[in-house]
C-alpha cells in the first residue's frame, strides 16, 4: 500500500509540474509551486517508509516550513517589487509578555 | 486475550491501507482538479483538496502503521505545519491574485467559458 | 511573563518529540536552552504576544477541530465528485461575509476554516468583512457561515467565557 | 536490495528514473523561459525533486542540505538578486545560441564518454568504495563515537576542509558587504512604494493592507523554526543535520519575520553590527579550537586532546565547538547576504516590470 501511496503521489507531482509549466497566470505557478511541495512533504513520508529511513521526515518537516517562506517570498516581490517593506503592522498589544 | 490483540493488529494494517489508498485518491484527484478546473480562483479549490484531506489521510495511514511511537509524532506534526501553513498561503495566493486585478470567472457554466455579461460586473457579486 | 512560560513549555515539548534523546543530559539541557532562546528571540523581536503564544488557549480548538473537520469531509467529497464529473458543471460567485467574530484571532481561525473547507476560501481579510470565492452556489449560504463564524468565535474563547 | 541480487528494474530505480525526468523536464523548462519569477520558481521545484532524489540514493544529509538552501534561502535571495535587474531575461542572439548549443554538445558528449568508464552503481570495487572512505566507516565508531558518520568525517576526518568551507561562507559575506553594504534603514519605504506600485493595486480599495492571517501564522512559525534549526544542528552527532544547515534554517526564521514585519523591524532586533560580528565569531571558534589542540600538545584541529582521558569525549566536545562554529557564521553571513540584498533600492524601470 506505501508503494501505492508512493505512485500516485508522483503522479500527482507530475500533473502539478504540468500546471507549473503551462501556467497561464503567475499565480497559478505559484499555486502549483506551494501544492507541488505540500506532494513532495507528503512523498518523503511515504517513502521514508518505504525506504525504511524515519530520518526522512526530518526533511519532510524541514519542507513544510520552508515551502512557506519561499512562497511568501514570491508572492511579496511580485505585489510589491521589494523584499524590505513591513507586510503587516504589528499587533498592537505588542511586547505584552515581558 | 492475544487473539483479540491480533485481530487488533489485522484491522490497524487494513484501515492504514484503506487510508493510505484513499489519501492518494485525494492528491490524485485534487491534481486532476488543479488541472481540469477553468480559471485561477476555481484551481484552488481543487488544490485544497491535495491540502486537507487528501494530507491528512496520508499522514494518517502512516501514522497507523508506526503506532504509537516518536515517529507518528513527527508524523503528526507534519500534519500540524501543512494545515497551518497551506491555507495560510492559498489564502495569501488567492489575496495577492485579488488584489492585482484578476477577475474570476462567475455565473454558471459546464467547463466551458462564461457569458461575456458575467465578465463585466466587477470581481464580486 | 505568561506567554514567555507557556510559549517555553511549549517549544520544550516540540524538542522532546523531535530529539527522541532522553538519556542524553546534554541533549535535554541543550533543549531546554534552545527553547528559552527562542523565547528570547521572540521577544527580541516583539512577537512575544497571545498570537505567538496561544497554547494555553488550544484546548478550546480541540473541541472545534472535530466540527471542522465533518465540514471538510463534507466539502471535499463534493469537490472531488465536481472534479471527476464528465462536464464539470461549476458556479462560482465571490460573496461578502460580514458577520465576523470580533477578536482579530477568531477572525483568522474563521478565515482559515474557510479556506480549509475546499469549495470556499477566503480571498480577503478585512477590518469588516471577509470576501470569499465559492465554486458553487451552494457553499455561499448566508446561515452556514454565520454558524461557522460563531463557533470560531467559541473556539477562541468569546462571549462570557474564561480568559 | 541487500540480498545481493539487484534487478535492473526495480522499484527504486523506476523512483529515481522518474526524478531525473521531472528535473530534466524542469531544467529545460528553466532554460526556455524568458519570465524570471517563473524560473525562480521552477529553480525552487528543482531543489525540491533533487532533494526527494538524494533521499531516494539514501543521501538523507544532502538532501537536508538542499532542503534548506533550495526551498527557503536560495529563493529568498534569487528574488533578492532579480531586485537589481529586470525582470524578464534578454533574448539571446541566435548566433549565440548555436555557439552555446555547440559548446553544451561537446561537453554533453565528452561527459558521456566519460561515463563508459565509469564504475557501476554500487560496484564494491570502484575508488569511492574500496579506499579512504572504506577507513573512515570503519574507523568512525570507534574513533570518535559519533553515529552519524557524514558528520564524523566533515567536522573531524575533513575538519581542515570543512574550516576552509566555513571560511569561504564568512569570505562571501565579506564580500556582500563591500559590494552591497548592509545599509542602513531603509528610508521611508511605505509611501516610495506605494506610489511606485501598479495602479490596478491602488484602483482596488477592498483589500486591506495588513496581512492578518500571514501575521499570526508566521509569528506561530518563527519560534518553532528557531527551535527546529538547533534540533537540527545538535543530533547532526545522530541523524542528518549539522551546523550549516541549522544556520540556514535560523536564518530563515528571521527573514520570515523580515518578509512579513519589514527588513526594518528586523534590523532593530537583529542589527547588521552583531551579524558582522558573529560572522567573524563563528570562525574564530573554529579555528581556536584548533589553537587549544595545539596549545594542548596535539595537531590543530585534533579534539583528542581536549579531553586528555576519554579521547571519544574529546572528539564529542571539538565536532560540538566546531559545529557551533559553524552555525553562527552561517547564520550571520546568510543574514548578511539577505540584508544586503534588499537594502538596495530597486531601480527597475516600469518597461522592464
């Protein structure tokens, strides 16, 4: 059943490269790019099972949180052209804690 | 009393195949939907399938057949960073395509394109 | 100073279940480190707040979780049947929802829900109002929302509640 | 696979077939397109499969590695670079196309040739398996104690090139700075950018400018990064990690907090001064853990004699100081590259946005 679970989720990263290249709009690659990494977290799992090597979720869980910034990343630059600016304001009970 | 505890171990490795398999349905068909659907806006809805539940059942089955060991709390907190994170950034996808103008298709049509009136009304409703 | 403690409680969690080293002195103390350094570090960089920290509040969402999660198998059982449909026949509309939970984290755990339910997912955010994008028709009722809305805002702990 | 018996076709090697399809298919994809977000995008997918590929080769400390450049960091600071330039690629010249197809034919074909030569896949014999590195599995265990052997080999066996590695990552960010500067503040960056944003953003009035839900989940994400990267960086003894990519990875959590807070913000906590210093820090451990070998009556970078009884515990506190080393250089140094980028203010021209 894992190399089941391991074969469709290639297949599945596959069709989401196939969306990746046609676009058409900068957002649907960028939709592609965020649920080709949730596939490739998901394929790692697997195939630290398959593979018998638990060390893989290691990077399953390294990707989960780097997929994000990246995304974030791209989708900052591409609405504001900058990396530098603030995209949010900060709470305004800030610092409450200490 | 190990009888029963065998049956157990039978049912855990038949429900952890049945959703290890059913997961996979969901990431294929969340694919086959990112692909299919018409325009951007209809296309996440189709990855949110892969997101949630086609994830969740994954992990699930995985965390199944390792039981109850440090493996299935990583697992499950692969789980945990996926849910918090993807929607988080469709919802940032989603808003950042609003925000630059795309309109999305609206009204109602059978995967062809819609109207043209549909069009001219402005992103919402 | 609350935060600052169950934040710590909770990123020394994190290191025991990922460090899988319980023998090891060294490694428990190295942890034990790293988690006030992170606390350290979120307060260095003035995060150190509800929103960082909500761990004493997640017992609540355990309750809502169950809910959701109905919904999202509801939700993605019709996705998916639309999906594999020979004509796929979609309707997609963008509605305002206005009936908002009124602190700023019920609103975000409501936006979330939404976009965690396949089918709608919330496309802004605002002071007011969430505008939403719903493949069909059917997933834009005025009720269902407010309901979902309500129960984030019981997740989150408003109304006569403790906190 | 371990009962000797190795099928051409077996399920590991269709797995790996089809990662170096989808990585050719992603590279040429790469070299066609003209927009650059798509090819930093695509690059991003590319670091992705080849991780998923390294895993499948059972290369877990590689794909650890590429894990946390490829996705996060190298993304980050591709936007960074594409800041400075256009945003879409020069066409090139046809008759420069045919030089450089020529020149990628005969490297293609000399590198094909070469692979006649080489050893199979796995063969016991070949000169990765048969002779320094056959010494260093053997040895590992009982030389240092330290379970993971890629990390016994790049911190102790190979501490010279792995100290001459940490240096090149401190000598890069040196050279960041002289080029980029680390700038200070950047100067009133709300009201420059909003007027120089397109004007289908600003002809929409709906959308609310703070991000509310991007706030709350990474203020919930930058902490258990933090603490992920130090898991990380401290059972590179037991599993695949270590201190560059730990660095990397607390690294990321501050550009994290820059990317939604604003550079600024994260200047404030975390100043270009400290980074400075803690670039050259990271090295300076390194290497002074080196001189206390010496001044203890050992070679440099022998951790034998830092603990004169129990040589095992030695190597076990020089692989851990040296490791830390690493981890502070890299941290700052890949902050430093990040502040450098984006100080700079973008001088695009609307023709080329």
């Amino acid at each position: 059943m894992i190399f089941f679970a391991s074969i469709m989720l290639m297949a599945s990263m596959t069709l989401m490269l196939i969306r990746l290249l046609r676009g058409p709009e900068l957002y649907d690659r960028v939709l592609a790019v965020n649920s080709f990494g949730t596939k490739t977290v998901l394929f790692l799992c697997v195939f630290a099972f398959l593979i018998g090597r638990p060390d893989a979720v290691d990077i399953a869980i390294l990707y989960a949180l780097m997929n994000f910034i990246s995304t974030i990343a791209i989708l900052k630059f591409f609405r504001y052209r900058a990396l530098d600016i603030a995209l949010s304001r900060m709470n305004r009970n800030r610092g409450a804690g200490s | 009393m190990s009888e029963l505890l065998h049956y157990l171990e039978i049912a855990r490795h038949i429900l952890a195949s049945l959703s290890l398999l059913g997961g996979g349905f969901f990431v294929v068909a969340g694919a086959i939907g990112v692909l299919r659907m018409p325009d951007f806006y209809t296309r996440v809805h189709a990855a949110g399938v892969t997101d949630t539940l086609g994830a969740v059942l994954v992990l699930f089955g995985l965390i199944l057949l390792s039981g109850f060991t440090l493996l299935s709390a990583k697992l499950a907190l692969v789980g945990v960073f996926l849910l918090l994170t993807s929607p988080t950034a469709t919802h940032a996808v989603t808003n950042a395509a609003h925000i630059a103008g795309l309109k999305p298709r609206l009204g109602t049509y059978r995967t062809a394109p819609p109207p043209e009136e549909d069009n001219t009304k402005g992103p919402i409703a | 100073m609350g935060y600052a403690v169950s934040l710590s409680l909770a990123m020394a969690a994190l290191w025991l279940v990922l460090s899988g080293h319980y023998d090891s002195t060294l490694l428990l103390s190295i942890g034990a480190g790293a988690s006030v350094f992170s606390v350290f570090l979120a307060w260095r960089l003035h995060i150190l707040d509800e929103e960082t920290s909500p761990y004493h509040k997640v017992w609540r969402l355990f309750l809502y979780w169950p809910w959701l999660w109905w919904e999202v198998i509801k939700t993605n059982i019709t996705i998916v049947r639309t999906i594999l449909s020979p004509d796929m026949v979609l309707t997609p509309r963008m509605v305002r929802v206005k009936e908002l939970p009124r602190t700023d984290m019920a609103r975000i755990i409501f936006a979330n829900s939404i976009t965690l339910t396949p089918g709608t997912v919330s496309v802004d955010l605002d002071d007011d109002e969430i505008i939403v994008h719903a493949v069909l028709k059917e997933m834009t009722n005025k009720n269902d929302f407010a309901a979902m809305g309500a129960r984030c805002a019981k997740a989150w702990g408003e109304k006569g509640s403790l906190s | 696979m371990s009962d000797g018996f190795i099928t051409p076709l077996d399920i590991f090697t269709v797995i790996d077939l089809i990662f170096m399809a989808m990585l050719v298919v992603v590279g040429i994809a790469i070299v066609r397109l003209r927009d650059l977000f798509a090819v930093v995008m695509l690059s991003g997918v590319y670091s992705l499969v080849s991780a998923a590929w390294f895993v499948s080769l059972d290369a877990v400390d590689v794909a650890f590695t590429e894990a946390a450049v490829g996705a996060g960091i190298s993304t980050v600071l591709m936007l960074g670079a594409m800041l400075l330039t256009a945003r879409k690629a020069e066409p090139v010249l046809p008759a420069r196309h045919w030089v450089a197809l020529m020149i990628a034919v005969v490297t293609g074909a000399a590198l094909l040739y070469a692979t006649v030569d080489m050893p199979a896949f796995g063969d016991p014999l070949s000169a990765p398996n048969a002779y320094v590195g056959l010494e260093y599995l053997k040895q590992a265990g009982p030389d240092t104690e330290i379970a993971n052997v890629v990390s016994a080999v790049l911190a102790s066996y190979r501490g010279f090139d792995t100290f001459g590695e940490t240096t090149v990552i401190f000598a890069a960010g040196l050279g960041i700075i002289l080029i980029l500067g680390m700038g200070g503040m950047v100067q009133e960056p709300k009201t420059n950018k909003a007027k120089e944003a397109p004007k289908s953003v600003l002809e929409n009035t709906t959308h609310s400018a703070h991000h509310m839900v991007l706030r709350v989940v990474s203020k919930l994400l930058i902490p258990v990064i933090v603490v992920y990267g130090f898991y990380v960086h401290f059972h590179g003894d037991y599993g695949p990690g270590g201190g560059f990519q730990a660095g990397l990875i607390i690294a990321s959590a501050i550009i994290l907090y820059a990317l939604i807070f604003g550079v600024n913000a994260a200047k404030e906590a975390v100043p270009p001064g400290l980074l400075r210093f803690g670039a050259a820090l990271g090295v300076l451990i390194y290497g002074g853990t080196g001189i206390v070998g010496i001044m203890l009556g050992g070679n440099y970078l022998n951790y034998n004699v830092l603990n004169a009884g129990h040589p095992t515990h030695g190597q076990h506190l020089g692989v851990m100081l040296v490791e830390i080393g690493v981890l502070v250089t890299v941290t700052s140094v890949m902050l430093i590259i990040f502040y450098g980028f984006t100080a700079r203010q973008p001088d695009i021209s609307d023709k080329d946005w």
